[in-house]
C-alpha cells in the first residue's frame, strides 16, 4: 500500500523485471551515479584524436592482463619445464601461437604508445600544477611497464632472453655499494637457474602488474580530479566523454589491435602469397634453442625497444670502468631525473619549452642509437666488402702489424690514415657479418630443438637442454669444427668449394665416410693419393695408395665387377643408416666379402675375419665404418685394431693418461660419429 | 518501563576523540594492526633474502682436458668445464657449467687459461681466427690472443685469466672462477 504522500505511478510507469533489478541494486550501491560520473566526464573543447593515447594504453594492458593470465594457465617456471611451457603453448596448444603472439607484439605496441603518451602529455604542458603527482606516477607506470618487458624477455628460457638476461642483471651489479647484493637478489642465488625463473615470474606476473594496477587507479582518478588538460585553442564546443571520446578511443584501440594482427599474420600472407604452407608455430613470438650456459650466442641482443642502452654501452669506448656506470647507470639515472624535474621546470615558460626539447631530444638519440646499433648488426646485408679487399689483402699479409703495414704503404701519413679508416669500416663489416652468420645458427639451432621436442618420445623430465645436447646433428658439427676439422674436411666432393677446402685439409675428406661413393673414391686410382683421401697425409705413398694404383688396375686380377663387390660389401659393413643409398643385392655384399677377406688380395693386409687372432698390418676392416669401428679409431688410431705404429698424427681422442680427462669425452665422440654417419632424429614428414 | 534512550543524537557523527583516552586508543589501534601485519611482511622479506646467504660452488681446480689437445701455435682453443652442479633443488652430475680458452705458445708446454665470460657485462666471448684476437659478439670488446685489451674498448679490463696447471700425468686442470663484470679490478665473485 501506497502512503498518501507518493503519487500512484500508472501502470505504464511501473518499472519492468530488469528496471527493477537494476533499481535494487542502484538502491544498494549506487551505481547509476558511479557510471554517470565515469561517463559524463565534460571534455573541453570537444572529443580529439590526441586525447586517445592514455586509453590505449589502460587497453594494451587490459590485453596483456587476459592474455597474460591464460598464458600463466600454461606456463611453469623452472629450468628444466620453462623453455618446455612455451614450447608447448607456441607450437602445441590451440590458438597458443596466437594468444603468444598477441602477448608479445601487445608488449611493443606498449612501448610505443608510452612514448607517444609522455610526449603528449609533455608538448601539451599537462603536467603543470596541479597534476604535477599525477605526472610523477606516470613515469613510475612507465618503469613499471620496462620492468615487465625486461622480466618477461627472460620467461621462455630460451639462448636469447638467457643471455640478454645476464647483461641486464651483471648491469644491476654495477650499482654502488648495493649492487652485487641487488644483482644476487634479482638472479636469486648466484647463478642463473630455477630461482632467476621463479623470481622473475613473480615480478613480471605478480609484483610489478599489482603496483601497476594500483598506481593507476591513483592516476585515473587523479585524471578525473583534475579533469583533462585541454589543450588550447579550444575550437569546439565542450562535449562529454561519452560517447564522443569514448568513440576516438575504441577506435584508436582497434587500430592497436589490427597493427597487432598485422604484425603475427603478415608472415602469414607473405607464406601463402609464396606458396609455402602457413605453419602457426612460427607466427608471433619467436622461441629460441633453450639457454645454455655453455654454449656461445652470439646473436645475443635485447628487445628492440632496449637496443638503444645497449649501443649507448658501446659509445663509452675507452672509458674504463667509469663508461658502463655511467652507460648504463649514471645516464639513465640523469635522464629520470630531469622527466622528474619537469613538472617543476614546466612552471616558466621557458622551463616548458626546454622540457618539450628535452623530449624530443630524447626521443631522437633513442631513435639514433637504435638506428646505429642497427647499422652495426646489419652493415653487412648493404656493404660492399668487395670494396675492401685490398685492405683485407694488406692486413693478412702484414698480419695486422702496424709498422708492416706502414713500410707496405711507403710510410706515407696520409695512405696510412686512409687505411686506418678503411680497416676500421672493414672491421665492423666483418662484425656484422659475423653476427649475421650467429642469427643463422641461431635460427637452426632454434628450429632443430622444435623439432627434437615434437619427437613422438616427447621432451625427457630432465628437459629440452638434454635433446639438443644429445643431438648429433646439432653438435655433432660444433664438435667436428673444434676438434677434427684442423687436418679433415666434410664437404661434399660435388659442392663449388670443395676444392679449396680439400687442398687446405691434411687428411682424408670425411662427407660420406662408410658410404659406397666414398669407398668408390678410395678405390679409384686418381683420387686415392688425392687430398679427399691420403694426398695430404703420410700414407701419400703408402701401401695403400700404391695397391690401388697399380693391383687394381690390373684387370686380369681385379674386374670391374669385382671392385664393386668390394665397395658393395664395405658398404654393407659400415651400415650407414642415411645418405648411403640402398644396399647391393646380398649376392655382391658376399661376393665382395668374399674377395676383402681373401689372404692374396685385401685380406694380405686387412684383417677380415674373427678367426684371424693377430692383427693386420692396415686397420681392420671387420664392422669397418660401423659406428662401434668409428667410435674406436677416435678413441685411439694407436690400437693395433687400427693403424698401431703406422698413425699419422691423429690424437687418440679417447684415450688419456689415468686421472687426466681425455680431449673428448666417450658421449662427444658418439655425437661425432653419430653426426658422420648422418644418424640423428628425422621428423616422419623428412624422412620420406 | 524502561528507561528511553533518546536516539536522535546517533545522526550526529561523534566528536574526535581527545585526551589520553583518545591518544591511547590511536596507539594501540596502530600497534595491534602494523603487529598483524608484521609476521606476513618479515616472513616475506626474510624469504625474499634468501638468495644473499647462497654462495656458489667453491672455486677449485677442475680437470679440463690434456695437453696434447692444446694447440702449441698460440691460438687460444675452447673447452667445455664440466663439473657437478645444483641449481636449487635440482642436482647435475658432469654438466657444463662454462667455457674456458686454453693456449700455448709456439713448443711451450705452458698454457694460459681465459674465462670465456667477456668482463665487460658477461656475454660468451669468441674467437675471431681471421682476425687472429677475441672478440666479444655484443658490445664489440676485443682481445688479443694473450688475452690483453684492444683499446678503446668498451671492457674496462683484460680478459680474466684462470689459474691453470699441467699436472704430471698430462692432464690440463683450471681453477673455475666467475668475477665481477664492468668494473676494473678482477674481483672473484663469492
């Protein structure tokens, strides 16, 4: 019942179901004007484009809050399971790519729009009384979005947030008197691993986005107590904010997001205007080979938006220990000084105009730095070092000894200047190149390790590090070039270098080794005393060498249909299991067998049979190319089995004095076998 | 009949609380609360130091390889140092923990051993053979063979050199240590 005071609505007044909900509620929080007041904010001078950069910005972070959050649902910070997460996420789960992807441009993007916000907020004087705090808690939001870029580069564990990671913590340690306590803190022990993760997730997912909400719920309520700063002249009407800058901002958003997009899918497009198949796992963010302390990365750098205090280490050349404190501490410390300073200095005209030019200024030796550490990495890609050769020529031949060097050009000041000048441009040539070749190597190794953890055995508990460091196709060449490829060569006979870098080894040429085309060289009378075979050894004229030359030719001894028995049967005997063809017919493998063990002929030399007890006066040639017989002759060309007192400089890589540890360990030398014999893991879809 | 309390007074907001009463009820109102809230915080921040107390594995000479394995041309060649580790609550037996450079010169049986770690801010130092130097792949820092600044350089020191042995049997065995980066003095880290 109604009391006599209130008028009785009609029936066409009486709120409906929802009308009535909402009144309960409104009734119980008082929504209606929390929502007038959040959206009927006047905007003087009417909606404008250049108002739209701090909502962006609040969207790129909302973005990275839900795509943050589903990717924490699927990531675990640990050593062994991190690279392993991501793994799973970019190239396994559904749309991971995707929701990465986003994550990761979403981040640039950020970076971006807090420049274009500061400079906005600068060029318009927005930070004069009385939003001075409000000012300050921006700068502090932006630090707190770096320090998200910078945790999160390290997350997936991977060669190039590993080692980027450990310049940007080994800087925090040049901080005075807290510093290597600090850097201990960050890195959590002293030694990167399970805790840099741990620790570094809680600040990129925990710490550093919770003082971020909270600063900015300080700083758009400060924003709504100040009203916004118009700027002048003021041409239009005032006009609310919603819905007419809420307009300018949606649609400022969706531009960000489609630029996103655009960033993940345009590889995407470019794949499918190509022809090539679109592969999701290789679209948005990138994934490396998985960090190793041990293993050189040369294509270490940071994000693009950090590149600039990267180059800016390199400016303070010859500085000592004062140039990277004052790099990477001192100036950036400085330049927050003085953003600090500016809502102070912003009160005079002229302060105003000097924080507008500071800015700019700012913003420009970043773009310049980012633009010369650009130029550095990829100096190559549009130099001509063709250009160079003589100074190239000079330098070898001198090796690089001034007064050489000076003699060679007659001691005149000025060509010697010159070719100062012209060594140094070919220097940073040669720099560029080199780290052109570590991204290449960088990119193999990272696709090689996708591919050892999609193997149908999945990634072992111990983690992906394991795969790849039991991979003979990636170390097995590392290992090759570090410790055989001083005297052998592996070049495909058939490939346009392989003649220079055949005369440069000084020992046999190992591509192929145990397959039937390498035999068939060696049994051919041209090559076996050539630099592919014993042309460059100590067996040049040996026995070897001398009965291929000369029994072997002769037909009446050896038909043609008998050597290739022989190469048939050697073939059979190395097994190897890629890159050697199809096997002879089983007749011919006996036939040959037959023909290798047959005292007159190879067996004269060569042991061939387990019956023989004592040893020949060549290598054995029972299991000859097998891995086990590879695997020994590395271990110790010494043993009687193999070359015994006949070895001709080949260390026994196996084998050492008792306590001592050997120059490679047995794994090493399976990894090189292995590699020799092409016996690594092939994905089904390479195999055939 | 009970007595009536006249409730009209309740509108009015009370008067601030003053006198020793008053200033004794803000303090213990302060104290109980920062009280409660201080075991979580300690507890945080007493965790959160853990990682000062850690010390990393003592420095100690560990078996790298042999002599016969080091080139005596003077060119510096690059060795895994392999030794047990632990990260945390995982164990590693035999892991690569780093890389050391070892040369010798031309018939000399003495070799000198170089941290791979570049002293400038830590990246994996190379080999340049063309060049016939080291060089650091990030900031450009360049070293001679014998392990000296090519100056100017970002580096504010040599490479860090280890103390290496050859021990009677042969074997090559180097002290591992980590020193501080980017500042002058080659300081071990503890």
């Amino acid at each position: 019942m109604s009391t006599p005071t209130s008028t009785p609505k009609s029936p066409a007044d009486k709120p409906g179901m929802l009308g009535q909900l909402a009144d309960f509620f409104d009734d119980r929080t008082g929504y209606r004007a929390f929502m007038h007041e959040a959206l009927y904010e006047r905007v003087p001078g009417g909606a404008r484009w250049r108002y739209v950069w701090g909502s962006a910005l609040v969207f790129a972070f909302m973005t990275q809050v839900i795509t943050g959050l589903v990717l924490w649902a699927s990531y675990s910070a640990s050593a062994q399971t991190a690279w392993e997460s991501v793994y799973y996420i970019q190239h396994e789960m559904t749309g991971g790519w995707l929701l990465r992807g986003i994550h990761h441009v979403m981040a640039q993007a950020m970076i971006v729009l807090l420049a274009l916000h500061l400079m906005q907020v600068v060029i318009d004087g927005a930070y004069r009384a009385p939003r001075e705090v409000n000012f300050w808690l921006g700068l502090v939001l932006m630090m707190l979005v770096l320090g998200m870029a910078l945790t999160g580069y390290l997350l997936p564990w991977d060669q190039k947030g590993y080692w980027a990671t450990r310049v940007a913590t080994n800087l925090a340690g040049l901080v005075p008197v807290l510093g290597p306590s600090i850097q201990q803190l960050v890195v959590g022990g002293p030694d990167y691993g399970h805790h840099t993760l741990t620790r570094f997730f809680a600040l990129h997912a925990g710490f550093l986005p919770a003082t971020l909400v909270l600063m900015l719920v300080v700083h758009l309520s400060l924003f709504r107590k100040h009203g916004l700063c118009a700027r002048q002249p003021m041409r239009k009407p005032d006009a609310l904010f919603w819905p007419d800058q809420v307009l300018k901002d949606a649609v400022a958003m969706l531009a960000v997001m489609a630029v996103v997009l655009g960033v993940i899918l345009l590889p995407a497009l470019r794949a499918m205007l190509e022809g090539r198949p679109i592969v999701p796992g290789e679209l948005g963010a990138e994934l490396g080979a998985p960090a190793d302390p041990s293993q050189p990365y040369a294509a270490a750098r940071p994000e693009w938006y950090f590149l600039f205090l990267f180059q800016f280490l390199k400016v303070f050349e010859g500085w000592g220990a004062s140039g990277e404190f004052f790099g990477a501490i001192v100036t950036p410390g400085l330049v927050m000084g003085v953003m600090f300073l500016m809502p102070i200095l912003g009160r005079w005209q002229l302060g105003h105009r000097f924080n507008i030019a500071f800015t700019l200024a700012l913003l420009a030796g970043v773009g310049l730095l980012t633009a010369m550490a650009t130029n550095d990495d990829y100096a190559a890609l549009w130099a001509n070092r063709a250009a160079y050769a003589d100074v190239e020529k000079l330098l070898a031949e001198t090796d690089g000894d001034q007064a050489k060097i000076a003699a060679a050009l007659g001691n005149d000041a000025g060509r010697i200047a010159t070719f100062q000048s012209r060594a140094k441009k070919l220097d940073a040539i040669r720099h560029s190149q080199s780290f052109l070749n570590a991204v290449v190597l960088a990119k193999a190794d990272a696709a090689r390790a996708i591919e050892l953890a999609g193997r149908p055995e999945r990634i072992p508990p111990s983690g992906a590090l394991e795969l790849v460091r039991n991979d003979p196709l990636s170390q097995g060449p590392r290992l090759f070039a570090q410790h055989c490829a001083s005297c052998h060569a592996h070049v495909d006979p058939a490939a346009p270098e392989a003649s220079t870098l055949l005369a440069e080894a000084s020992a046999a040429n190992l591509h192929g080794f145990g397959t039937a085309a390498w035999v068939r060289g060696l049994l051919d009378p041209k090559q076996v005393s050539g630099p592919a075979y014993f042309g460059n050894t100590a067996h040049k004229e040996g026995d070897m060498v001398n009965f291929v030359q000369h029994d072997l030719i002769d037909t009446t001894n050896w038909e043609p249909e008998d050597i290739e028995a022989v190469i048939a049967a050697m073939a059979a005997e190395a097994g190897v299991p890629h890159g050697g063809g199809p096997l002879a017919d089983a007749d011919v493998i006996r036939k040959g067998r037959e023909l290798i063990a047959d005292g007159e002929r190879c067996g004269s030399c060569h042991r061939f049979s387990p019956n023989e007890t004592e040893p020949g006066d060549a290598p054995d040639l029972m299991g000859w190319g097998s891995r086990e017989w590879i695997v020994g002759i590395v271990t110790d060309p010494t043993h009687e089995r193999f070359y015994g007192t006949t070895n001709d400089r080949m260390p026994s890589f196996g084998k050492s004095a008792e306590g001592a540890a050997p120059m490679l360990s047995q794994r090493q030398i399976e990894l090189i076998v292995d590699w020799l014999r092409g016996d690594w893991y092939r994905p089904a879809a390479h195999a055939h | 009949m009970p007595q009536q309390t006249d409730l009209s007074t309740r509108d009015q907001p009370p008067g601030p609380s003053t006198g020793r009463r008053g200033f004794l009820a803000k303090m213990a109102a302060v104290c109980c609360g920062g009280l409660a809230m201080l075991p979580p915080l300690a507890a945080g921040v007493w965790t959160l130091l853990d990682p000062l107390r850690r010390r990393g594995a003592a420095a100690a000479f560990l078996p790298v390889t042999e002599l016969a394995s080091v080139p005596a041309d003077g060119m510096p060649r690059q060795f895994a140092v392999v030794t047990d580790r632990v990260d945390a609550w995982t164990g590693f037996a035999a892991e690569p923990i780093g890389a050391v450079y070892l040369r010798r010169e031309q018939g000399s049986d003495t070799v000198q051993a170089f941290s791979a770690t570049c002293p400038h801010a830590g990246c994996f130092v190379e080999i340049e053979s063309e060049e016939r130097c080291f060089r650091c792949p990030c900031h450009n820092s360049k070293f001679t063979l014998d392990g000296n600044m090519v100056a100017p350089s970002p580096s504010p020191r040599a490479m860090d050199e280890l103390e290496c042995r050859v021990e009677k049997n042969g074997g090559i065995v180097v002290k591992w240590q980590n020193f501080y980066t980017g500042i002058a003095e080659k300081v071990a880290r503890p």
